[in-house]
C-alpha cells in the first residue's frame, strides 16, 4: 500500500482490520463516531452496542482471555470513558492485552471544562499499560501503532487511546504497510537457570509445579503438560491458571488458596520443600501467611515481569524469562539426562494422584429439599461440555465455583483474579460465545452481582447470543453476609437482599429475575429442586437461545475457607 489520504479515524479502521480484529464494543457518542463511522464504511469488524460502557470493557477484557487475541471496545467522552476505568482495572490487574478509544472534545476545548470533558488518560493511568491522548493528527497513527504494540507485548496489559474528535476528522497521507509489527524476542530461560533447577530438584523430596495466569498469557499448557508428565511430580493451580492443567489428569493435585482452593491442592504445597511457580505471583491470595509458605521450602520463580520475583517471598533461583521457553528447556534437558539413570541422580517414578483426589474431594451431591450450591454446581459440571466457557463475578458463587467446579480446556474459566469485580461475568459470557459460537458459554452468577449487570441481557437478546446465565440466587450479599458472621458475631448490615416484591409471586426474593429476563426478551425458568437443573439446562441449549436459570440455593449455606490468611487453616468441614 502506497501513500494514501485518509482520515485518521479512517485509518485506525482499516489497522484494526489488518490486526484481524473482529468485534468492537461499546455505546458510541459524538465525540468517538468518526472512528465508529471509519468502523462501519471500511471493515467488516461487527460492532456490537451494550447497555452500559463497563460491560464493553468486560467483553473486551473476556474476548482477549478467550482468544489469546486483542480485544477493543469504544465509547464517547465523559462518562462514556469514565465508566470504562473498572474494566481497565481488571484488565490490568491479569495482564490482558486490549485496546479501549474513548473520544475527546475537540483540541482547542481541552482544559476548558466544555460539555463532558474529562481528563480520562490522567484517570486511567494508574489501571492502565500505557495511556495516550491523541491531539495531534500528524502522529496519531504512528502513536496508535505504539499503542498496539505496548498492549500486546512484554508484560501485556490494557492501553486507552484518547482520541479528540477534530483529530479524527483530520486527514492525512498514510502508508499502512509501513507499520509493521515485529516479531517480539521475549528474555529466554538460560543455562544457567536449568542447572540450577535441576540441582534443587535431585534434592527434593516433594517437588511441586504451581501454574499461574502467564502459562495461558505465553499459550504455554501443552508445554506445562508435557514438563510435568516427564518429571511426574504435581501440577497446582493459582486462581488464574485454574485452566491451564487438565482437572483429571493423574498428576493434576489441585488448587491452592486461602479461598480459591482444594484440599489436596493446599495439603501439596504445604507439604513442598520444592516450588516451581510457573509464570504466578505468589499473590497474597494463593499462598496466605508468607512466612508459613516459606518455612521449609525452596523457590524457583519464573515469570517474564521482573517487579514480581522477589516481590513477596524470597527465592532461591529468579528466572526472569518466557515461561514457555523455560518449560521446553527442562523438559528437554530432563529427557536427555535420565536416558542414563546412574548418571542423572534424579529419580522420577510414576505418579497417579486421581484416588487421594478424589478422597479428599469436598462433599456435593447433597439432597437436601433446600438446593446446595455445591449440588447446583455438580449438575451444572455434569451437564456442560468438557470445553464449555464459564465466567464469573466476584461473590460467594465464585469460590464455590474455584473450590469445586473442574476445568479441562486452556481458556476455558473466564475469572477476574486480582480486581474480583462484580458485574464481570455477563459480558464475558457473551464475548467468548461470540468467539467461539459452537462451544457454550455459561454465567455463573450470584443475584447481588447479577444486579450489577442486569441491563446488558437485552444485549443477549438483541444480538441473539446464546448464553445461559446460571444465577445462584440466596438472595443476599452471600460472600460478606458470611464474613459477619464470622468476624464480626452476626453483625448484619446491608448484606440482605431480601424484600417483598408485591407485583411477583415468588416469596420475599424482591427481583425476579425469570420476569426481568423475560423484559427484555431472554427466556428463563425458575429452579428450586436440584433435579431440575439438569432439564433446565437442555431446554436452554435446545432452544439456542440466551436463557436464564433462577436456581433458588439455601442462603444458610457457607464455604470453607481460611479464617485467618494462613492455607493450614482451612476448615473443609464447612459446608
């Protein structure tokens, strides 16, 4: 492509096209609708309008974790970028990769306060990879291939392009072609780094693999499988690798957490003396009390952003590189040293965790007249496909999902791990069956986080999305009503969700969630046996429509977790 003259909105489009971008989403305005039209007359990416600029945000944010791709959305000045930040946040916290325009008034008004002005690169800077305001059309297209690259590359996270609305409207002569994306040379795992683990683990008693977010950020699972299946030692799970190891693989221990947790999985790692953490945090989260984790135990941490080895728990061997070029190194230098055992000294032996995993197993097939959410869950499990999408909001209905619900497929369990944001769910529900519209795409909510994302089903409905959204309804704010029950004797304040809802028969729930649906045009039905949630379940995906399950569970019912921040702690009798 020569030298062209073009708009600069329009050649934002047509590299978006280029990128292979597929969908964008969000609420357009007047300041961002050069970019929407560019969008509309130059490229067949379909757009997709929300109810509420955060669930764009979200869908993006979902869209990426899916895909492994770039996922964007756009919305109008003010408040339209305003009510962005939140998915920024969450975005950024896991270090997914997306693009998110905001429009702007125009260059000669800013800092003037004019209509729905706002400052939104200085909001979003914290939350953000890298933030840019667009004001000067004789760059911008050379800054929004920087911004590109910054989103997709190294540590990869969200990136805001502010974009003034003259700037825009600006023409100007563009070769496309001369933006070129490199092929990014990621810090590979060294020599050095392989000797030293192999020394740590010919000494080792109980050696452990712990896979976090960065082996599904580097497309790294078949690497970490084939690693674990030539040491054969077990494979624990941080919160955002929960998909990154097949749940029922014989060498698959569990999850590790002071909530997000399994038995085995806590009970392996505290019983490590090695540690392997493969592309994870160590967040305060997965291993509770730092002191206890460290007690009797070496560390290997591997992970491509430098800030965070060290940043918690002192480590014996820092590999600061691409987890997947480290897995493919020891792998390979493991197969090549114990083709002679005598001279490898590192005894591996065949590992089979699947019975004490299953004996350690927490309890589900309650069948009590009041629904479980464990029973709710395991009917849920037992129906979906092996490579269903779940997504969730933050809430007491995602750690009973954590604790119990098994994942097989990379990708697969859309979570936010560090903003825990409720609302979240819906629009990842949508934006995975968008990408991948074959497989299912269940939204196992709460009722409190479901209020938080109501108004974007009749999203579901306008674009014919056929999602199932799975609301655990105790009608309560559940995750905090516990907490005071706990912490603070039974002290309850605004944790109730209950009311009398005069216009609806169905008890003193207050919303009705099947009747809310059914507003906007998503069919639902209520549950309140657990035998029916399996036939509600094939009803909605025979229908292929968006569909909505009200599965009414006991509001008494509590998770086991740690009282105190420490993974020795967790009461599993607790049910």
């Amino acid at each position: 492509m020569a030298l062209q003259t073009m708009t600069v909105a329009e050649a934002i489009a047509l590299y978006l096209k280029k990128k292979g971008v597929e969908h964008v989403y969000g609420v357009p305005g007047v300041a961002i609708l050069p970019l929407y039209d560019a969008i509309r007359e130059l490229t067949d990416i379909q757009s997709y309008v929300v109810r509420h600029e955060q669930t764009a945000a979200f869908m993006a944010d979902s869209y990426s974790r899916a895909t492994g791709k770039v996922g964007v959305c756009a919305a109008t000045s003010g408040p339209g970028g305003t009510n962005f930040i939140t998915g920024l946040y969450g975005a950024y916290m896991d270090s997914v990769p997306m693009i998110a325009f905001t429009g702007q008034v125009a260059t000669h008004l800013i800092g003037t306060q004019s209509f729905q002005e706002v400052p939104v690169t200085e909001i979003a800077r914290p939350v953000c990879k890298e933030v840019y305001l667009m004001n000067d059309a004789a760059t911008a297209v050379q800054r929004f291939h920087e911004a590109w690259e910054t989103a997709t590359t190294g540590k990869k996270g969200p990136v805001l392009i502010d974009l003034c609305v003259d700037v825009q409207k600006t023409e100007v002569e563009v070769d496309l072609d001369a933006f070129v994306s490199v092929q990014e040379q990621l810090p590979q795992a060294t020599d050095e780094d392989i000797a030293k683990t192999i020394e740590l683990l010919k000494e080792a008693k109980k050696p452990v693999l712990i896979s976090g977010g960065g082996v599904n950020l580097a497309n790294a699972t078949a690497e970490l499988k084939e690693l674990a299946e030539t040491l054969q030692i077990p494979v624990v799970t941080s919160v955002m690798g929960i998909d990154t190891f097949p749940n029922d693989h014989p060498l698959f221990a569990g999850r590790m957490g002071t909530m997000l947790n399994t038995p085995l999985g806590n009970k392996t790692i505290l019983e490590a003396d090695l540690v392997i953490n493969l592309g994870g945090r160590f967040g305060d989260r997965s291993i509770g009390n730092f002191e206890e984790f460290k007690q009797n135990t070496k560390i290997i941490h591997v992970n491509l952003d430098k800030k965070q080895i060290g940043k918690y728990l002192e480590t014996e061997v820092a590999v600061v590189a691409d987890v997947k070029s480290y897995m493919v190194k020891l792998a390979a230098t493991i197969k090549d040293l114990t083709k002679d055992v005598a001279a490898a000294a590192l005894e591996i032996k065949q590992l089979d965790l699947t019975e004490e995993r299953n004996r350690l197993a927490r309890k589900t097939d309650f069948d009590n007249d009041l629904i479980k959410p464990q029973r709710a869950l395991r009917e849920l499990r037992e129906f979906l496909d092996r490579d269903a999408f779940v997504s969730h909001d933050c809430g007491i209905s995602q750690i009973w999902s954590c604790q119990l619900f098994e994942t097989y497929v990379p990708r697969s369990y859309l979570i936010t791990g560090g903003a825990g944001t409720m609302g979240w769910g819906l629009g990842a529900a949508m934006a995975a069956k968008l990408a991948f519209p074959k497989r299912q795409s269940v939204n196992i909510v709460g009722d409190g986080s479901l209020g938080m994302s109501l108004q974007d089903l009749a999203t579901a409905a306008k674009f014919n999305i056929p999602i199932i959204v799975f609301v655990m309804n105790n009608s309560l704010l559940g995750l905090i009503r516990q907490q005071q029950n706990w912490w603070y004797d039974e002290r309850r304040i605004s944790t109730d969700l209950i009311y009398t809802n005069e216009l609806c028969e169905n008890g003193d729930r207050g919303i009705d969630f099947v009747k809310t649906a059914e507003g906007m045009g998503v069919r639902g039905e209520l549950v309140t046996d657990w035998r029916e949630i399996k036939p509600a379940l094939a009803r909605a995906v025979e229908l292929g429509k968006p569909y909505l399950i009200e599965v009414i569970v006991d509001p008494a019912a509590e998770c086991g977790f740690s009282p105190n921040g420490r993974l020795s702690t967790v009461d599993y009798s607790v049910n």
